[in-house]
C-alpha cells in the first residue's frame, strides 16, 4: 500500500513536470514500455529492489536500459535510485500511464476473442463500446484466447461484458447440474 502510494506521487510529480515541458506525451509512451520492461523482468526487479547493489550500479544499469529513452526518463530513474526507491519504477511508470489517461479522457478497452477478427467486426464491435465510454479515446488492447472457445469478453475500465461461448457452455451447465426432480415417495 506504502508503495502504491509513493509511485503515484512520483508518477504525479513526473506528470505535472512532463507537461509543464512539453513532454508529456513522448514520456506517456517511454512510460508504457517502461513499465512493460520492468513487469516482464523478475530478475530486474529483483535487481532495483536489492539493498545488496549499490546505487552507482543502478543508476548504470538502469541507464544501459533505457538508453534510447528520453532524457527525463533516465533523469527519473536516476531519482529515484538517488532517493532508494528504485524498486518503485515499474510501478511509477504504470501509474504515469493512468495519470495520462485520466488526465486525456483515455479509457482502456480489452477485447478478448478465441481468434483473430476482421476489421468490420472490430469497427462495429468498438462502435458498442464507444457508447459505453461516452466522450473518451478508446486505447484498445487486442488478446487471442483460444479457450474461451467463441464469442468475445469486452473490458472497458472496470465494466465487463462477457459474450464467450466458454461462459454461456458454463452457465448452461450450471443449470443443468440442479436437480429439479422431487420424489412423490
């Protein structure tokens, strides 16, 4: 919770001086792929978190990695390590992304299929979520489960709507495991 709470004042701080500098949305994207980076890598999480290594080691390591990053986005690592929270990079960047998101009226939309769709269905499918999020961008994040079998699963924000032939073959079964047959004996 300490951790939730000390990468959104980073993020907002990042935030408030990306914007102030005119970087906001160049930084918006190094911070997505930042945090992409650092969720995909237990052992550089381990790496930032470790009292072990000293912050010199770091800052090199970190600035090795984001090498063809942005200036602000080296400086922001360097600050945090500078400030024994490089543990808390991952977490800032995330956070940066959502601040940016609510800041631009931006709404994540993840639509989940068991293949890929067409364009048409795409485009008519989001024309429905778009009704859903009224007035906001739509970032939309496409995924291929093949065990939801058929049909799609839609996430917009914290809605969502589950049309996957997987949930209704679960629900039927549901329905037909209760027994409504009472015996007259």
């Amino acid at each position: 919770m300490a951790n939730l709470k000390a990468s959104k004042r980073y993020a907002k701080g990042l935030l408030d001086y990306a914007i102030q500098s005119k970087q906001d949305v160049l930084l918006y994207e190094e911070m997505q792929e930042v945090a992409q980076i650092v969720k995909e890598s237990r052992e550089l999480q381990n790496f930032l978190r470790t009292p072990i290594v000293d912050n010199k080691k770091k800052k090199q390591v970190l600035r090795e990695i984001l090498s063809s990053k942005s200036e602000l986005a080296k400086k922001f690592a360097e600050l945090l390590v500078s400030h024994q929270r490089a543990d808390l990079l991952g977490g800032a960047a995330y956070e940066y992304v959502k601040l940016y998101d609510e800041r631009n009226d931006i709404v994540e939309v993840t639509i989940t299929t068991a293949e890929e769709i067409g364009d048409a269905t795409r485009f008519k499918l989001l024309s429905k979520v778009q009704t859903l999020a009224p007035n906001k961008k739509l970032k939309v994040k496409s995924i291929i489960n093949p065990e939801i079998i058929g049909g799609f699963i839609v996430k917009v924000g914290d809605q969502q709507i589950d049309n996957s032939l997987k949930s209704k073959l679960h629900y039927l079964k549901q329905e037909f495991s209760e027994n409504y047959y009472k015996p007259k004996f």
